[in-house]
C-alpha cells in the first residue's frame, strides 16, 4: 500500500515516522516522495501567493508525483532530475483544441515547454532544499540543475489593432468583462489584480490604485497612478454596484469577484481580429506605449510593478526608437552641416581635408 495523503489538518504522519527511527541509525529514512509533497505543500505552499500556489500544486500533482512519487526521497538522483526537466521542456503530446468534446481527440504533435521545465526545476531544488532541512537526505540533486533559455513573448497590439480591440469591447454584451478587459489595458495590471480590485484600493481626488500585498506577484503593497480614464471607469462601476459591496467586479457568487473572463476574451479576440493576443499581451502593450511616450525603464517598471529591473529590461528594445528622435534632434541641431566625403571618390575633398593636404605639404617642404 502506497504512503497516503495528508490533510492540511491531519498531524504530519512522515514527522512521526521519523522521530519513531533509531536515534542510532545511520540510515537515512525511507520517505518516499509523496511524503515530501505532502510536507512541502504543508509548510511552504501556504506562503505563496494564490496563484503561485495553485501553480505549484499542479506541477508537482501533474509533472512530479506521476514520475517519482514511488521512489524514496534519498534514491533521486541529479541524473533523474535532467530527465524528468527534459521530457518536460521536449513536451509531449496533447489533445486537439478543434473538438475538445469529442470523446476520441486526436492527438496533436508534441509541443517544447521549455518555460514550464524552469519553474519545475526550482519547485523540485526547494522540495530537496527542505528535504535535507528535515534530515531525509544530506544533499539537494537538484541544485544548479540546467537552466532552459527562455524565449520572452513579445506580442503589443499594432496601432491598428488598438482601436478594432476599443470597439469590441464597446459593442460587448457583457460591460462588466469588457470593463475588467479595458482596466488592463489602461492601467497594465495583471488581470488577476483587476479582478481581485476592491473600492477601498482607488483614490479618485489625486487618482491612485493601491494594490494589496495579498493580490500582487510580487506579494507587495502596490501603488501606482492612474488615468483619468481608468478613474472614470472606477466612478461608473461604483454606481452600477451595491453600496456594500466592496469589490470593484463583483461575482455571480456572493461575495466572491468576479473569477473567469477567458471565455469573454476569446470572444473579444474573435470580433476584434486579433487571436492570438493573450490577455496578458494588454499588460505588454501598456509598457509599448509607455516607452513610446517617452517614459524611462525605472518609470515603466514601477507602474508594472517589477520587483527586478530585470524584468523591465525586455522592454529596452523599444526605447531604440525615441534614441533615435534624439539623436537625430542632436544632428539637426548641428548648423552648418558639415561636407562629408564619400570613402569611394578619392578625389573629392572637403575645404577641411584640403586644408590638411596643405599643412602637410608645408611640413614637408
């Protein structure tokens, strides 16, 4: 019989069989991988923030504990580390989206995941982390594991796209989605942050957004300015919502937010010709314009929200185009232009290399 679950209320079954080892024992002790999942969703999972946490719980659920959660925690070796990352990066395959409700699906081709087997890998090195912390190994296989390179999505709306996107959610039937959809677009939030907003988080005489550690990434206080626009949105939807009621998009289940607008979105993507645009893509394109407006890296990483300023930096490419306005605005400035000298026409001379040719000659002579 196989080690059961723990409930999070249930006393920690794998501590009582440690402390029931021989203190003499040289042994480490037989805790089989489930165990530590169990543990380590016990006293670590708790911490994240919720999204991170479901994140968590799905990796080890679906990717860990299918592949190892027979073998004991001491028999996991670096070598089974590099193949369970590798056959997560390679991929694997999926059914098709075309009729996800047949009951046969065809299988699409296996897809890479490189993304997805860096967070796996640092899941399981603070898995081991904790592990040898506890006494249940001396040493963490999964340290310095190979880290995939990650390719970062790079998709902004077009200038063209912006406005086809403006009235399709201008024409939507559902406002309280399409106001959820255009807050990301105004403010650059994380669809996750709007959702979760609460009336208590906007000050509308100097209009600011706090965001609470309790919804940020970053597991931050967050506070940042917003448009007029953005504020106006917030005045509407503090008419067409009950007085006591203190989130900004309330539910359909009292008193919970609002929890799915994906269904909504695929819809918009349809009306507005833009597919393969992602809602998290909207947060992309606020920092696109900002750049494009003029506002530095340290600006658009404090309005995301960036807790590293290497994150912002994937955004530095866009700043060519404002550099080169400037620079430009610096050579316009320059009167009288200088002659320049085309390096294929030796015998084409500026006033300044005759000017050379002649002070040389007199040296010479």
């Amino acid at each position: 019989m196989g080690p059961r679950r723990l409930e999070p209320s249930q006393p920690s079954v794998v501590l009582t069989r440690i402390e029931a080892a021989d203190e003499g024992a040289q042994a480490l002790p037989p805790v089989r991988i489930t165990d530590l999942i169990d543990r380590y969703i016990e006293v670590h999972v708790p911490h994240l923030a919720k999204v991170s946490a479901a994140d968590q719980r799905s990796m080890m659920e679906r990717l860990i504990a299918p592949a190892w959660g027979k073998m004991l925690v001491a028999e996991v070796s670096a070598y089974d580390v590099k193949l369970l990352l590798t056959k997560i990066a390679d991929g694997h395959e999926r059914p098709s989206k075309a009729k996800p409700k047949n009951r046969v699906r065809k299988l699409q081709g296996a897809k890479p995941t490189p993304v997805r087997a860096n967070p796996v890998g640092e899941v399981v090195r603070k898995m081991f982390a904790y592990a040898a912390k506890w006494g249940w190994r001396d040493d963490n296989p999964a340290m310095g594991f190979l880290r995939r390179m990650e390719t970062p999505r790079e998709r902004f709306l077009s200038q063209e796209e912006i406005p086809r996107l403006a009235a399709a959610l201008d024409a939507a039937d559902d406002m309280r989605a399409a106001y959820v959809i255009l807050l990301c677009v105004l403010t650059g939030a994380r669809v996750g942050e709007v959702r979760q907003a609460k009336f208590e988080g906007f000050n509308l005489e100097r209009p600011t957004w706090t965001k609470p550690a309790t919804t940020t990434k970053q597991r931050r206080v967050h506070r940042v300015p917003i448009s007029d626009e953005a504020a106006t949105i917030v005045r509407l939807r503090r008419q067409n919502v009950f007085p006591d009621c203190p989130w900004h998009f309330p539910g359909d289940t009292l008193g919970q937010p609002v929890q799915e607008v994906r269904r909504f979105w695929r819809r918009i993507q349809a009306d507005a010709g833009i597919e393969d645009v992602r809602i998290h893509d909207l947060r992309h394109t606020f920092a696109s314009l900002l750049v494009s407006g003029g506002a530095s890296l340290e600006m658009i990483g404090k309005l995301l929200g960036h807790s590293q300023m290497q994150t912002t930096q994937r955004y530095a490419h866009l700043m060519d185009t404002p550099l080169r306005a400037g620079v430009n605005a610096v050579a316009s400035a320059f009167t009288p232009k200088p002659r320049l000298v085309h390096s294929a026409d030796p015998t084409s001379a500026t006033p300044l290399s005759q000017s050379r040719r002649k002070r040389s000659s007199a040296s010479v002579s």
